[in-house]
C-alpha cells in the first residue's frame, strides 16, 4: 500500500514536470512577430484544459492565430478552430484587439478561452511593443 501511494506521487510529479513549457512568450521569425500564450495564460481554461495559441503578427497587423496542443474534446474544439481561427486574420492589432467574436455553439467554455487567449496575446504585443 505505501508503495502505491510512492508511485502515484511519482507519476504525478512526472507527469506536471513534463506539462511545463519554456516555450517564450514572443519570438521573431524575420518580420513576424509570434506571440504564444502557453505561459501566458495558464488561468485561462476551456472545458478540460488551458487552450493556449500562437498569434502571428506583421507589420502591426493579425496574420493568423494557430490552436496548440490542449485537451479539450477534438470533436467540439475542431467546431472552435473553424469557426474562430480566423476571425481576426487581417485586422490591425488595435482594432482586433477589442473585436467582437462569438461564440461556437456547442463549444461555448473552449470558444471563450480560445479568444481570452488570443485577446491576452494580442494585449501582451501592444504592451511589448510601446513606443
């Protein structure tokens, strides 16, 4: 029995030690600048897990938003990839910043983090990059 309880504590030291990331918050790739949320938003969660994204910025402008690896169900955060990556594809930073997204229905907890954290990186980039 008291081997047991070792060898869960183990696991799961194992296990939270493997979900850290030293992934940095932005990096440059030649004129992009890609704004990764991993650390960045560890409070925010969807329906199972953080839902962490990289935004892809040019030119002060909103190239993409990219999902990363989460936990959330593949099934309903599929339905939340197609219908909120792009949303702010395009738009200045300012302005997509405070843009107005909804919602998937039938996703609604993993929608909401997703744009918290895109809002949250977008925010971090307006703050990093003060002039």
């Amino acid at each position: 029995m008291k081997y047991n309880k070792i060898l869960l504590l183990l696991g799961a030291i194992i296990f939270l030690t493997s979900q850290t990331t030293d992934a940095p918050v932005m990096t440059k790739q030649k004129d992009i600048t890609i704004i990764n949320t991993t650390s960045l938003a560890t409070d925010i969660e969807g329906y199972v897990s953080t839902t962490p994204v990289k935004v892809y910025i040019q030119n002060g402008k909103v190239l993409r938003v990219e999902a990363l690896e989460n936990e959330e169900t593949p099934k309903y955060f599929d339905m939340v990839v197609k219908g909120l990556m792009k949303k702010w594809n395009g738009l200045p930073v300012k302005t997509a910043a405070k843009q107005k997204v909804d919602v998937v229905t039938g996703a609604t907890v993993s929608s909401e983090a997703v744009i918290e954290n895109v809002r949250r990186g977008i925010a971090y980039y307006n703050y990093a990059n003060k002039k």
